[in-house]
C-alpha cells in the first residue's frame, strides 16, 4: 500500500467510526441514540485505533494534518511529502463522512435538529468564543503532538531520521488512549476535532448531500478547527525542539 492510499484510507476510517459513533448517539431512531459523552470519546479513540493499527506499517498512520505538519516542523517528517498526506487525508476525511451519511441516510431522514445533523460531520462549539474556541483546539492538539513526538519510536529511511507514529514504542493503543484522554478532559468546549481533516471534508459534505433539515454548514466556523489545531502542533513541535540536543 502506497502512503498515499495509506493516508486517504486510514482518515477514511477514522471518520467512518468517529463520525459514525456521533450519529449512532445523536440521530433519531438509532440503537445508539442517546448513548451520551462517553460512548462518543470511546468510540473515537477506538476510530483512531483501528485506524492507525491497519494503516502504520504504510505510512506511520498520522490520518491528520495536524500531525503530519507538527512533525515536519519538529524535522522528523521530510517535508516534501507534507502536500500529498494533507490531499490524501482531506480526501479521506470527506470519503469517511460520505459512507456515514449513506450508512444513516434513513435515520438522517428523519431527525429535525440541524445542529444535531451537522454534528454528525463536523464540530463546533458549546460556548461560541472563536478565540477561546482556538485556543481549545491548539491546546488539545499540543497534548496529541507532545505525545507523538516524546512517546514515539524513529525510523530511518535512507539516514534520515522520521518518526512513524503507528509503529515503534507509540503503537495504535497509545494513540488511541490520548485521543480518548483529550476527549475525555478537554473536549466539552469545541468537540476535540484536533484534526483539520475531521472537520473541514466532512463539513464539505454535509454542504453537498440532501439531507433533510440539515440547515447550514456553518462555515463561519470551519477555520476554527484548521487554525486552532495547526497552531497547536507547530507549538507542540517547538517546545520538542527546545529539549533537544543542538
């Protein structure tokens, strides 16, 4: 498996699971309905665990940009591969939420909350404070990346130094346990998306499939969950750095 299919298919899973444990707890009619907060952060790790154990002998499973740019800052992902796993994680992201909302389409039809229908695609905010809400996702993406690049075992392809997050010592429980751990304690204010590609092709999707009463996409919103992540791992990857030996 090539890293970009690795990437496009690991995302896909990701949101497949994630976005699909969402809509299991919040459509009406589901067998799930009304599972509550803690259904949701389990079955969230549980997408990342799944997601990082099939794809991470490819392409060190990082299924979000957030990650795949942390580390090419911190010099541990060559960067000119950064393009091709931010395309093929946005469009595995959007593929992910597509097969959600065809697997749902009949419990879609029949919920009437538009905020609850979106929800199922992508986040947003209790409270809406963008800058607080930025700070939310920068915060929770720095703890995802300090985990990444502490916890995680380097490779070396052809001298140079990569970490790989689904292999080495930061395998696919790991992950998922962080995850689930920044869902758990920080994920009440914005719904963790801590993963641009998450939100913003699963967003796209909701704009583009019939769904009834489905509302807006509130796209006034969509930066929040892009800036407030990249922003966290690129802090993330400076504090790495400033601990490392010159």
């Amino acid at each position: 498996m090539s890293e970009f299919v690795a990437e496009f298919m690991g995302t896909m899973i990701l949101v497949l699971l994630g976005d699909g444990v969402v809509a299991n707890v919040c459509l009406k009619g589901t067998k799930g309905n009304a599972g509550g907060w803690i259904v949701i952060t389990m079955g969230w790790g549980l997408a990342v665990f799944v997601a990082v154990a099939i794809t991470g002998e490819f392409s060190g499973a990082h299924i979000n940009p957030a990650v795949t740019i942390g580390l090419a800052a911190a010099g541990k992902f060559a960067v000119a591969k950064v393009p091709l796993f931010l395309a093929a994680q946005f469009l595995g992201g959007a593929a992910g939420a597509f097969l959600v909302w065809l697997f749902y389409k009949d419990h879609f039809d029949i919920s009437t909350d538009p905020a609850t229908i979106l929800g199922t695609f992508a986040t947003g905010p209790a409270i809406r404070n963008p800058l607080r809400n930025v700070l939310c996702e920068a915060i929770g993406t720095f703890v995802l990346l300090l985990a990444v690049l502490y916890a995680s075992c380097p490779t070396f392809t052809s001298g140079t130094e990569e970490i790989k997050v689904g292999m080495g010592c930061l395998g696919a429980i790991p992950v998922a346990l962080v995850v689930m751990g920044i869902g758990l304690s920080l994920g009440g204010t914005t719904g963790y998306a801590i993963n641009p590609a998450r939100d913003l092709g699963p967003r796209l999707i909701h704009q583009l499939v019939p769904i009834k009463n489905k509302g807006t996409s509130d796209w006034a919103y969509s930066w929040v969950p892009i800036v407030g992540p990249t922003l966290g791992a690129l802090l993330a990857a400076f504090v790495y750095c400033l601990g490392r030996p010159v």
